[in-house]
C-alpha cells in the first residue's frame, strides 16, 4: 500500500471539455451527453464541478434530451487503467478519476442509459496521472549561488511519465524567473509511484529580496504545481524539509510533531494495515507554577481531535514524516512527551484548539530554543526561544497589520502581517486523518487571521506565531486555507485566550518557556491580496458599470473640498469588482464617499501636480501612509461587528467568518471581513453593511492544518504502507477533549 503527505489544495475549478453530442446505441440521437469529451488528471485539474464534502474535485457530465429538457438516465463507466479501473459516477453525473494510473494515459467511457431502456450515449474521458502533492520544499529561501533539491510526486506506478521542472515569474508560468534548474532525475516503479528530482541554483548575484518560481509539469496534463523561491541578499539559506527529519535530542521546537496513535487503519485479508496517518507540529514549550515543562501544540495535532487518552505518547517527526511507522514499530521517531490535557473542542465553553504534553525526560531542549527563530549564522538562522521579557511569559495581544512569524513543520520560518483580528469563525473537525468520520463544527470568536503568500500550509497546525518585533507570543497556529486567488489564509487563536483556558482547566498558571525579547528575522514571501485582485479581469458588465459611475464620480471634483480627480478602477477589497477611484488631497482630512452610483470607491491621496502629470499611485494600498487605523475607528467596527455577526452568518450560510481588518480600498477606513464559501457565493455581495466597507475572502471552509499521509485508495500516496504491530488505546467518549476545524495544512 502506498502513503504520501497531503496537502488540501484551494482553488477555483474552472470549465473542462467541451460539450459535444455523444454517440450512442437504439438512442436514435434523442440524447447527448455533455461534455462530450474531456481531458483531466488524476487530481481532476480543471475540471468543471466545484469540490465535494471531501474535498475532491469531480467532472460534472449531464443528459440532455434533443427536445432541450433533462434526459432520465443511469450512468456507468467502463475502461480504464488495467489495475485501478475507470474511476467511479454518481447516479447525478459526477465523475471521479481513478485514484493513479499504471500508464501515462487511459480513456474511460462514460455511459448514460435513459431510464426507459430505450437508448444510450456516451462521452470519452482521457485521464492523465496528476501531482499527489505539492512540490517539496513548497517554499525555500536562498542567497547568491544557493541550491535546492525540489521533489515532486505522481500519480503513476510504472509507466515512462515524469515531471518537468521551469524557473518562472509566477507560480502557473512556464518561462522566466531567476536562477536555474538541472536535468530532473526520476524513480519509476510498478510498486511504487513515480518521484522525480531536481536541484535549482539560485542565480549568482542577489541584489534584493524577490520571489521566483520552480514549476512542474506533466506530460501533457494540464495540472501544475510550483515551489516558490524567496531570493535575498543577505545569503540566509532557510528550507523546511530540515524540520520534518528527526533530530538529535534535546530538539528544538517547530518541528514536525504529533501523536503516536494518530493513524487510521484497514483490514485486507484479515489483516489489519496503516492506511494513513496525520501530524503537525511541535510548537512551543510553558511551564506551570511548579516548573513542569509541557509541550505545547493543537488538540488535533496533540490529542487527535478529542480521540485521545491521557499519556499517549507524543513524537517527533509526527508520523507523516516517518512513512506513518509508529514508534515501537520501528525506528524514526523519539518519544519527547506523554499526553497530559486539552480544552475539548465538545465544550461549548472552550475558545481554543489546543493541548499539551509532558516533556519526556530531556529530550526537548528545555530552553524552549524554536528552529530559525534566532539570528543568521552562516547563512543560516540559528535556533532561539520565544521572548518573554515584556510579558513575563504570558504573551501579548496581536493587532492589525503587526507583522508576525511562525516557525511550522511544513513551511519552516515565514512571516507576514496580521489582517484580520476580532474574527468569529466556523471550524469543522473529523475524527480520523482521511476526514471521512465528522466529529463536530465549532465556533471560535475573537481569533486572529493572517494573510500572506506561503505563510502556512499542511501540517503547520501548533506552531507558535511571535512578534516579530520581539518573539513575544502571539497566536497557536491552528487553521486556514487558500483563497481563490492563491493567497494563503490562516487562523491563530490568541495566546492569552490559550492560556487562560488552560490555566482554568489545570488549575495552574502556565507561562511561556523563554528568553529576553528580540527580533526575528523574517522571511516574508510577500502579501498578493491586493496584487491578486488587481489582476484580475473585470467583466464586461463591470467595466459598464464603473463607467457609468465615473461620470457622476466627476461632479464630485472640487479641490477646495480635497477631491482632486477620478477614474475607473479593480477592487482590492473584492476581487473582480470595479471602483471608481477618487484622487484626494493627502494634505487635507477628506471624507469621501464608500459607493459612488452603487459602485465601490477606492480613495488613493495624492497632491494636484500628481494627477495633473498623470504620475498617481495606482491603487489604494500602494500609496497608503497610515500603517494603522485610528483607535476610534477600529473601536467602532468592532462594535459594529460583534452587533451584526450572529444573524450575518446565520442568516447566510455561504458566510463562515467575519472579522474586522482594515480596507484595501481606502485603508484610512476599517472594514468588517467576510468569509465565503466558493461553492456557494451569492449572487449579491454587498459592498457596505451599516456603514462599513466590506473585504469579502472566496475560498473552501476554513479547515485545520494538519497534514496527512494516505494509501492507494485515495489519491495521494507515496510511501509503502505496513501492517499494525499495536493497536491503539480503544476510544473512550467519557474522556472526549480537543481539536480540528478549519482548512489547511
């Protein structure tokens, strides 16, 4: 059986195939199958249904009758692979892929009956082996002349398929970029799926910080995957695969981490076998008043998703990283703690998703030292504790746009800026790692949302995000996702709401393991939301209407009153929405309008000579000044936040958080954060809600950021299954405590 780390991908599904009348038998052309004829991967990359309960994409075939209406039919599949079939469909026309392929392309034949038995027809659909993950490293830092091993995996035992590797400016391009890559090397295999490397050399001068991209392809499947590349002057050299290895005791912190137990199994031939396994990691250590040492992580990384018992072992990797073999079963992996307490995420009383861990002997640094959170030394960064000097240990609070690091199992060291504070969100949570068995759905208020490209991902649920001012504690990492633009999108609860529960729960008073405050050095990849949307095309009917609103924006022209011009413009608030953009006098206190004839504004300062030269800022955020909002103004949105958000959600299903950060759109201004579901955007999203401007966030429910491994039922897998020698402890629901929820790594 085989295994590999999956990471929940987020993206927006295009069309796939065209629509074509198929051929059939004793039909008599009374009915077509749509589409006709398609071409998808194993991942069903580009395919033209939105992701179902699990996560999974799926090709949405229909029947049409010639006379225009439905056509009543059963639907079969047939063809294949030779050794995983055709894949599967729904009786509503869903198609499902099979989970890999033995050859580098099959065609299935997807068969539609009309339920009278009086006719059939039929699509063809050639399927291709996709990506089973991410490439790995998915993001790696390097100076002048530094090298990278990228991996990638696919979806194809045997075969002659393999990856092909581009330097590019962007991460879905296939030209550009800077640095180089070498000739790939692949490993093919009947019994094991295709993995193909290849080293990238960062180009010999590095005059500043930029991001490239390393993208892989495959044979003539449309699926990409890309690893990012943060080029730098100062020659730091940061990868997270050297967090997921097993370290040398005591370890350090921010590495990979979890429970011993935390598998799930099947039974073939009596036997009973791992099929998969979850882990995340090792976030940080406190201690209580008796100067115990507990690590600290979530309850879904820790105490698997209130499935736990007390004293199972915790270790280090977590299983993802030792090819799901338990400690005991064999080598890889170092006890460093017992299970001691977790907030149970079944208390409607518990605000976070957290749990700790006695420390096993020494075999955790006791220092609290967390990997890449000290300074550079020889191009590398050196481990280093959280600082505790401002707070005594006990953390501080996050605001909006505090810049913040995170030291994680997946994506090592990264920083970004906090986006979104006050945020009530809904979690949901599973209780086995393949996300099959739901647990429970769990509303978390007041947590802290973070923005940024390559800030977090799979398998970086626990870590500790800092100050990056100080390391001061800020949030525990537990959950997020990306965007339909490619942002990623995290979720921190806040430390001190950790602490306080826990010293409740334990009757205590835990603190922070640490050192005197200092700064981190951040590896920042960049924050796209606003570049994202600005590359965005505006339909047609959004250009009409921003036209029509720019001539009555021009009647607002008055330069006595600061408004110094306007044009037609994107959202950054809303990606795909126009605006009507108002020059204002950056000397002058100019209150302008939200929404011009129903259109947003954005409002960029300027002086009279800019737009006179035709020399503006071109968007909002690109000639924003104030770094923070006035202290009323955020006040107020809270307020009015906290006023709306129970009937906001409950009345909209689609809405699954709702925060409070600061417009993109004119910045001087809070704006109330709202989650949505992709797959159930409404038609209407209004720009403003009781005065508030209004940042909408398109992607999957918010998910928890575990990673997980899996066999060959499913689509990811790389790693060669084994059977149990133990059996866990049997679940015992009087003992039910924490974990899971929203989506990411």
């Amino acid at each position: 059986m085989v295994a590999a780390a999956a990471v929940p991908v987020f993206v927006l599904l295009a069309g796939c195939g065209g629509s074509a009348s198929g051929g059939g038998g004793g039909g008599g052309g009374t009915f077509s199958v749509s589409p006709g004829t398609a071409t998808i991967d194993t991942n069903c990359t580009g395919c033209n249904a939105a992701s179902n309960t699990t996560g999974q994409a799926l090709e949405q075939f229909t029947a049409t009758l010639s006379s225009g209406g439905a056509a009543s039919v059963t639907w079969a599949v047939s063809g294949g692979d030779a050794n995983t079939g055709a894949g599967s469909i729904s009786s509503s026309g869903q198609y499902t892929p099979p989970p890999y392929l033995t050859a580098n392309s099959v065609q299935v034949t997807v068969k539609a009956t009309l339920t009278s038995g009086t006719g059939t027809s039929s699509a063809t659909v050639t399927v291709t082996p996709g990506f089973l993950e991410p490439l790995s490293p998915e993001n790696v830092a390097l100076g002048a002349n530094g090298t990278a091993t990228i991996t990638g995996y696919i979806a194809e035992a045997g075969g002659s398929t393999g990856i092909i590797y581009t330097t590019s400016n962007t991460s879905t391009g296939s030209s550009g970029g800077q640095g180089s890559v070498g000739n790939p090397s692949c490993v093919r295999s009947t019994t094991a799926f295709t993995v193909c490397t290849v080293t990238y050399t960062a180009p010999a001068t590095v005059s500043s910080t930029s991001t490239t991209y390393v993208v892989g392809t495959v044979g003539t499947s449309s699926s990409k995957t890309a690893s990012v590349v943060l080029l730098n002057s100062a020659g730091i050299s940061s990868n997270p695969a050297t967090h997921q290895v097993q370290l040398a005791t005591p370890i350090f912190l921010g590495s990979s981490g979890g429970n011993n137990n935390d598998y799930d199994t099947t039974v073939q031939n009596g036997q009973t076998f791992i099929a998969d396994c979850c882990g995340g990691t090792l976030g940080a250590l406190i201690q209580n008043t008796g100067g115990t040492q507990y690590l600290l992580s979530c309850n879904h990384v820790f105490a698997r998703s209130d499935q736990a018992s007390v004293n199972e072992p915790i270790v280090q990797p977590g299983l993802i990283d030792n090819n799901c073999t338990p400690n005991g079963d064999g080598a890889g992996t170092t006890v460093v703690g017992f299970l001691t307490a977790w907030l149970p995420l079944s208390s409607a009383s518990t605000n976070a998703d957290a749990a700790i861990a006695q420390v096993n002997g020494n075999t955790v640094s006791s220092t609290g030292a967390i990997m890449e959170l000290g300074l550079p030394q020889n191009g590398t960064l050196a481990a280093a504790p959280p600082g505790v000097s401002s707070t005594g240990g006990a953390g501080e609070n996050g605001t909006i746009n505090m810049t913040v690091a995170k030291s994680g199992r997946t994506t090592g060291l990264t920083c970004a800026n906090i986006s979104v504070i006050n945020a009530t969100v809904e979690v949901g949570y599973f209780r086995n790692c393949e996300e099959t068995e739901p647990y429970l759905t769990k509303t978390y208020t007041n947590q802290i949302a973070i923005d940024a490209n390559q800030f977090s991902d799979a398998g970086d649920s626990g870590s500790l995000v800092v100050d990056a001012s100080n390391a001061e504690p800020v949030g525990l990492f537990f959950a997020g996702g990306v965007d339909t633009s490619g942002v990623s999108q995290g979720i921190a609860n806040p430390v001190t709401t950790v602490l306080a529960e826990l010293n409740a729960q334990e009757n205590t008073t835990y603190k922070f393991v640490g050192t005197a405050d200092h700064p981190v050095s951040c590896l920042n990849y960049g924050n796209a939301t606003a570049t994202a949307a600005q590359g965005t095309t505006l339909s047609d009917a959004q250009a009409g209407v921003a036209q029509q609103a720019l001539m009555q924006a021009r009647m607002l022209i008055n330069p006595s009153i600061g408004i110094l011009g306007a044009a037609t413009g994107k959202s950054s608030d809303h990606a795909g929405e126009a605006t009507v953009i108002l020059y204002v006098d950056q000397s002058m206190n100019v209150t302008a309008p939200q929404m011009v004839n129903g259109v947003r504004t954005e409002v960029i300062p300027t002086t009279a000579q800019a737009v006179a030269a035709g020399a503006v800022p071109k968007t909002a955020v690109e000639s924003n000044t104030a770094s923070t909002l006035a202290s009323g103004v955020l006040t107020q949105a809270i307020a009015a936040k906290q006023q709306i958000e129970q009937n906001l959600m409950k009345q909209n299903p689609a809405f699954f958080g709702v925060g409070v950060g600061q417009s993109l759109d004119n910045p001087k201004e809070a704006a109330l954060v709202i989650y949505v579901d992709r797959t159930q955007v409404p038609a209407t999203l209004p720009a403003t809600i009781n005065g508030l401007r209004v940042r909408y966030i398109i992607m999957d429910r918010l998910h928890v950021t575990r990673s997980y491994l899996t066999g060959p039922v499913r689509q990811q897998s790389h790693c060669m299954a084994h059977a149990v020698a133990h059996q866990t402890d049997d679940f015992d629901p009087l003992r039910s405590h924490t974990l899971l929820g929203l989506k990411l790594f």
